[in-house]
C-alpha cells in the first residue's frame, strides 16, 4: 500500500514540475504571443480577402 501511495503521490508532483517548466518555455519563448499575432494576422486577411 505505501509504494502505490509512494507513486501516486512521485507521478502527480513529475506532473506538476512538468507543467511549470512548459510554463516557463513558453513564457521565455513567447509562444503565446506569437500564436495570438499569427491568429490575429489571419483573421485580418480573411477580411482583406472578404472585401474582394
């Protein structure tokens, strides 16, 4: 009972540790950012194309 314990409890802080590291990168990358300016750039020339 104390290994499942043991390794229930090792699995959910590897995730957590995991979770903040992607934090992290993507915050030192700025991936975010960049996604919401491409996202933003094809929504304005979908409305350049609209227009024609």
């Amino acid at each position: 009972m104390g290994d499942l314990v043991l390794l229930i409890v090792s699995t959910i802080l590897f995730l957590g540790v995991m979770y903040l590291i992607r934090g992290l990168v993507l915050w030192y990358y700025q991936i975010t950012k960049r996604v919401e300016l491409m996202e933003e750039t094809n929504n304005l020339l979908r409305k350049l194309l609209e227009k024609e």
